[in-house]
C-alpha cells in the first residue's frame, strides 16, 4: 500500500447540510435516472456520476490539505506504505 496522510478537521454538522440549490440539483437528476429507459442511459449516467464524485472529492481534498496549514483545529497523521 502507499504511504498517505490523512488529515482530520472539526466541522460544525450544520456547515455539511445541503443547501436549497444542492436539494434541487438532486431531485432533478434523481427524476432524470428514474425516466431512463434502458441499460446503456444507465451506465453512461453511472459513469458520468462516479466522474463527478471523484473531482469534487479531489476538490475536498486540496480544502482540507490547504485548511490544515493555517488552523490548528487540525490533526494530521503519517502512514507508510
């Protein structure tokens, strides 16, 4: 396995709550799954989902990674591969 940090920040519960915007993005692309037809609208949703998933956890990532150099509400930890 690789080595990696994995870097802990507090979060107020409230600041993770989805917003109005967020709400209705999920429930219009909820709707647009459900009326699909067959299984290859199917996958390329999938995989189009899977491909967004990943960038904003990437996005997360480099927030947290620069949140951590200046707050000293941040615990980071060194594992070896």
């Amino acid at each position: 396995m690789a080595s990696f940090d994995l870097i802990e920040l507090t979060l107020d519960p409230l600041d993770c709550t989805p917003t109005l915007e967020d709400e209705f993005t999920a429930t219009v692309v909820k709707n647009e799954i459900e009326n699909l037809n067959d299984i290859k609208s199917v996958k390329i949703a999938s995989k189009q989902l899977v491909n967004l998933v990943m960038q904003r956890q990437a996005m997360i990532r480099a927030l947290v990674k620069r949140l951590a150099v200046d707050d000293k509400n941040v615990r980071v930890q060194s594992y070896e591969g």
